[in-house]
C-alpha cells in the first residue's frame, strides 16, 4: 500500500513536470509547420506566399488535385536559393530535359524539394527555413510551368 502511493505520488510529479515542460521542450520545438500546398491542373499552386522564422522547422506537404495524365501535367515544389527571375528561368530552363523528376544536373541552387507528382499523389518533405533573412523563391520545374507556378518563402 504504502509503495503504492509512493509510485503514484512519484508518477503525479514526473507528470506535472512534463507538462511544464512540453511547451519549450526539445520535442515541441522540433514539430515542423506542415503547410499544404495543392498543384492543379490549372499550373496553379494554392499558396503563393509563406511566411517563416529563420531556421524554422517547416514541412510542405504538396498534393497534385489533378486528373491529367502525369506525362502531361505533373508537379512538384522546389525552393530555391535567392535568384532573380532571369536565374530562375535559366534554372528551368536547365530542368526541362531532365524526365521524369525534371531537376538539372546543377543542384547548387536548390534548398529542398518534394518529388515530382502526378494526379493525386502526395509528397510531404520536411526541412529549416533559412536562417539568413530574406526572399526565397519557389517553382514547379515540370517543363512549362515555373512561370506560373511560383510563389515566395519569406524569412524574417
Ligand atoms: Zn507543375
């Protein structure tokens, strides 16, 4: 009986402080924001802003709400280090021959990206936002589509 209580009293405690503690914790800090990105067969994405800390723990869970077949209308999202829009169009430009995942062979200027997906398929990729501050752009590289399916991290 009295080992019991002890156990129990024992058992409140390590749960009181877990609790105290879960809010700054090591492991809640580390859950990534998933934020759900769709690409249709309109070459449109969803979103076409996101907003991040430096070195924020991100997830992107892209999902193509397509029905078009994949040779024909696939997409994926790569976020790419600061370019200009002429960068941009020479990065695509470069990913275009590149069947079936469409990313150059020069792979310096990507941070992350998620697989290349037809209809409704989904990819969830998990990665740091940048820590140093500013404007990073992100496109689908199937060949066509990065003029209209761009949109921007911003980190700050
Ligand atoms: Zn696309």
């Amino acid at each position: 009986m009295k080992t019991t209580l002890k156990r129990f009293v024992l058992t409140a405690i390590f749960a009181a402080l877990s609790v105290a503690v879960s809010p700054t914790g090591y492991a809640a800090a580390e859950k990534s924001r998933v934020i759900e990105v769709t690409g249709s067969d309109a070459m449109k994405f969803n979103v076409s802003e996101i907003t991040a800390k430096p070195g924020e723990a991100l997830g992107v869970k892209l999902t193509n709400i397509g029905s078009l077949p994949k040779a024909a209308m696939s997409h994926n999202w790569v976020l790419l280090k600061p370019m200009t829009d002429a960068e941009i169009a020479k990065f695509a430009t470069a990913a275009m021959s590149k069947a079936p995942e469409y990313l150059p062979e020069d792979k310096s200027g990507i941070l992350a990206h998620t697989k290349m997906l037809g209809a409704k398929e989904t990819d969830t990729i998990e990665f740091k936002a940048p820590t140093e501050p500013g404007e990073y752009p992100f496109v689908c590289t199937f060949p066509g589509h990065y003029a209209l399916m761009k949109g921007k991290l911003i980190v700050k």
